[in-house]
C-alpha cells in the first residue's frame, strides 16, 4: 500500500496541510501511524477517506440536521464500519431528496398564491390578529418586516393594519421559509414580481446576485440541494470501492 506524508496529502487532496491535521483532530479519517521522528504515515485509505469528507462537506447545507448528518457518514466510515456509512448514506439521499421535494412543492404553492387562486377577502388585521391567523409569532412577523420583505400601513393612531394583499404576501413568506427559502432569496424575488409578473420564480429565488456580499446554500436553495445529492452519490461510491478494496473483517 503507498504511503503519504501530510504535505504529499495535501496536495493530492487539495487543502492546506493544517486541514488534512484538523481532519485527524476531528475524527474524519482513519487512526494516522507515526514514524519513530513523529511524521505521520498516511495511506491510501486515508486519501479515500479525505475525497469522502471533501465530497460531504462540499455544499453546506445546515437544516434539518443534514450537515451533522453528513458529518455522522464521515465519522462512520473513519471507523471502517463501511456497511453502517453506506445506509446512513441512503438516509441522507432521501433526505435531500424530501428536502427538494419541499422546495419545488412551496413554488407550486407560491405560484397558486400570485394566481389568486387562493382567494382572500378585504381584510384589516392588526398584527396579532395576523400572528394568530397565520400561526406565525409577533417576533416572526417583526423579523419579517426588518429584513424589508413586508412594508405594513398604520393607522393615524400608529397601529400596523394588514390587508388581504399583506397577508398573500405573508403566506408566500412563511410557505417559503418553511421550505427553508432564506430571507434574502425570499426578498429577491418579492422584489423582482413587484415589476415583472413573468419571471418564472424558480428562477429568480435560486439565483443571488452579483453585488450580495455573502451567499449562502439557502440563497440558491435548490441548485444547493441538487448539488448536494451530486455528492452524495460520490459519497456512496467511495464508501462502496472502500469497503471492496479496504474491509478485510466487516465489525461485529
């Protein structure tokens, strides 16, 4: 079997030499042997291992417990229990795979809301009466409304009223955030249909814009997912040519 120094490692890999340590430290690849002078030895499996945690780690996508669930596979497989990180592997690629279901899913619904399918009536609610009718806490709705995706009119006496096209607006909101949409994605597409009724939203919600200072994987949500199911696949198959080339006796 070849043998690698970290430097070596790293190069292969692609990271800096502190990373291919931090993996060690983490628990992400197999135990490393050290030489009498301390340089660690670095074997084949461990260069397997490094493109699985790579692959995992790739696309960051934190709900639902699916980052800690990718970092769960890499650990497993660390342990060489192959058979165990492969089903945890299966159970990640349905998840993603709910996880984009429900994604397209709240489209469809946001796209039934624009229509006016979902009818509403002429409405004034204050913004309890809205956290009730919504089932959304006041904090939510506060949140909502300072990250500039709703502007509320008010009364002379100060109080927020909402009307039948405030609370529209809301639904597509909280169908999207609970699809985990994140708010800037959200807010880019409210203020694209507020002039062009056309755009197709699937679209214009997964794709940031050039000027967004940081972007994160809810902010293009579904190329996100899709990505992240990309790898997975990668993940199965590395698990699966380690298990052939590196599992001598399966654990008990």
């Amino acid at each position: 079997m070849n043998t690698y120094r970290t430097s070596e490692v790293a190069k292969i890999i692609g990271i800096h030499p502190n990373t291919v340590r931090l993996y060690e430290k983490w628990g992400l690849i197999p135990k490393v042997e050290r030489q009498k002078n301390g340089y660690r030895i670095f074997t084949d499996i461990h260069i397997e291992q490094f493109k699985l945690a790579r692959a995992a780690l790739k696309v960051e996508i934190l709900q639902n417990g699916l980052r800690r669930k990718a970092l769960n596979i890499i650990i497993v497989s660390a342990t060489g229990n192959f058979d165990e990180a492969i089903i945890l592997t299966d159970e990640y690629l349905e998840q993603l795979q709910r996880e984009k279901d429900n994604a397209e899913e709240a489209i469809d619904i946001v796209k039934n809301l624009l229509s006016g399918e979902d009818k509403l009536h002429e409405v004034l609610l204050k913004r309890k009466e809205v956290s009730n009718y919504l089932n959304i806490s006041m904090d939510t709705l506060r949140n909502w409304e300072l990250n500039g995706l709703l502007t509320v009119k008010r009364k002379s006496n100060g109080y927020r009223v909402y009307t039948h096209e405030d609370l529209r607006r809301l639904k597509i909101i909280r169908v999207l955030r609970c699809a985990n949409y994140s708010l800037s994605a959200i807010l880019r597409m409210l203020n694209v249909l507020s002039y062009n009724t056309e755009i197709d939203i699937r679209d214009i919600i997964d794709m940031p814009e050039e000027n967004e200072d940081i972007i994160t994987a809810c902010d293009k949500l579904l190329s996100s997912i899709q990505s992240a199911q990309i790898n997975a696949s990668l993940m199965k198959t590395t698990i699966l040519n380690m298990k052939k080339e590196f599992q001598i006796n399966p654990p008990l």
